[in-house]
C-alpha cells in the first residue's frame, strides 16, 4: 500500500477533482479522529446550504449501525461524513437513508463497478458482497431535528488478512475494479457529487421521486428475507420500498410496512411467505 499525502493534498486533490462544482462544499480533510460522524456532530450547525464534508484519513473509534464498531485501514479505506441541513426542519426525514445509499450505488456505477445492490435501508452491496455502510444521525436543535449527519465508510482495498466481525460477506472496490487500484479522490468526488444531486432531488421531491432507481437496486427485491429488530423477527418476501423508505413484506398475515431492523436473507423453505 503507497504512503498516504498529507490531508492537505488530499484535500487540494479533491477540490481539484471537484472544478466548478467544489464551490458547493465547506471541505475538510484530517489524518485522524475518533469517529468522522461524531468529529462533526460535535461541530456548529452549518450557517449556509453548502454540503460540510469531513474525510478522515484514519479513524480510531470508527462507528457501524446498532451500536457496531466499523474498522477501517490506512489507505485501504474512504471514511466521511457530511452535514446536511434537513429541509423543512422539525421532522424526521422519512427515506434520507436510502437516498444516500442511491447516491453511493450512482457514483460506484459511474466509477465502473457493475452489479451495484442496495439493502435496505441503506447498505451498499455488490454481488451480495458488503462494499459500504452508512450512518446517519440526526442533530436536534431546541428538541427538533435539524440536520443530519451522513458518515460513509466505503472499503477501498482490504489487506488480505482483514478479518470484519458481524460482516461475513465483504468486498472491496480494489477487486470490484477486476484488480485495479481505485483512485479514492476520484471515488470521493463522484459520491460526493451524486449526493448533491439526490438530496437536491430528495429535498424538493422526496424520497418518491427516486422510489424507483432505488427499487432497480434492490438486493432483495421478491426474495424471502427476515427482519430482525428489538421486538423480534418477521418473516417475509421483500415487496419493495414505498414512498417514505419503509420496507414492505408479504407475510402471512398480509403485507407488514418495516421502518426500521435489519434485514437477512432467508432460505425458502417453500412454506408461507
Ligand atoms: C454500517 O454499515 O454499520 C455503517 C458504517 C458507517 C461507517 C462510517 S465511516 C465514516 C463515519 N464515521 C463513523 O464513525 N462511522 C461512519
């Protein structure tokens, strides 16, 4: 693995990378923090409608969904995150998460990488095969949601010993790439520019204007899947998505809407779905 540039480069890189549009975003790029997501939670409200972005070249306490530990590697992995304003304010921004992960899904295309998937709510799959996660948090002001802070934490290329607790399946865009080494700047810059986009989009639309390119990606989509939550498992087929980013399952007992759990892939059993 080369030796990483100082952030400083990296962050010249990546406003390079950006031309035009870098006017956009308040960059920002450190060698190491604890957690990208909780280094910008920590920080003011963004005063103006540009993306905040932090990249982290190594972080030492790297945070997964459900409380999880995400590792990552020097030079082998992209960490960010970003602040983005909440539209309207006060609510609960209903399918934020699978926007983001459309996004990620968009720019892995637009890098090459064929048999992009989504799980939902927001893993970014290929093959099957876990190639990103994202966290979102929310930060309330005065009790109420404010903004949202979106980290992505996307493997760039593993070393070969990488062993990821509560991920069996894993890959890395290094092999996704058929063996070439991905420019991470380059990575960077395409995800960062499918978000602009798509919370544009979402901010105006909704999540119902982009129901459909996510349901294209659908890593489930009609397949027998089990949803574990705090209150237990469902079991169903995977119907879709509805305009507000709930899961839909076919059960026995009719069609159940999920808004939130985890979602395995089950054997079909050939009994009720
Ligand atoms: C998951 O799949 O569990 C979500 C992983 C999110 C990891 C990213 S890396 C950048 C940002 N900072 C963190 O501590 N977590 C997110």
């Amino acid at each position: 693995m080369q030796p990483l540039p100082d952030p400083a480069t990296s962050l010249r890189a990546l406003e390079e990378a950006l031309g035009a549009h870098a006017a956009a975003y308040a960059l920002d790029w450190i060698g190491d923090c604890d957690s990208s997501n909780t280094e910008l939670t920590n920080r003011p409200l963004p005063s103006d409608d540009r993306l905040h972005v932090l990249v982290a070249d190594r972080q030492h306490a790297g945070r997964g969904r459900r409380g999880r530990r995400w590792q990552s590697w020097d030079g082998g992995s992209l960490t960010f995150s970003l602040q983005w304003r909440l539209p309207a304010g006060g609510t609960a921004p209903a399918g934020l998460s699978l926007v983001v992960g459309l996004a990620v899904a968009r720019a892995l295309e637009d890098c090459g990488v064929t048999g992009v998937q989504l799980k939902w709510p927001n893993d970014v799959l290929v093959h099957g095969r876990k190639l990103a996660g994202i966290l979102i948090e929310l930060v309330a002001v005065q009790g109420r949601p404010a903004a949202a802070v979106i980290g992505i934490g996307l493997n760039l290329h593993l070393p070969d010993d990488a062993h990821i607790p509560d991920q069996p399946a894993v890959t890395d865009l290094f092999i996704e790439l058929g063996g070439r080494a991905p420019d991470r700047v380059a990575v960077l810059g395409a995800i960062l520019g499918q978000l602009r986009a798509l919370l544009d989009t979402y901010a105006m639309a909704g999540f119902g204007a982009l129901q459909g390119a996510w349901e294209q990606r659908n890593a489930f989509a009609n397949l027998p899947v089990s949803i574990s939550g705090e209150s237990g498992s469902i079991h169903g087929t995977c119907i879709g998505v509805g305009d507000d980013g709930a899961l839909c399952l076919r059960t026995a007992e009719g069609v159940r809407r999920i808004v939130s759990g985890d979602v395995s892939l089950r054997p079909d059993t050939g009994g009720p779905t």
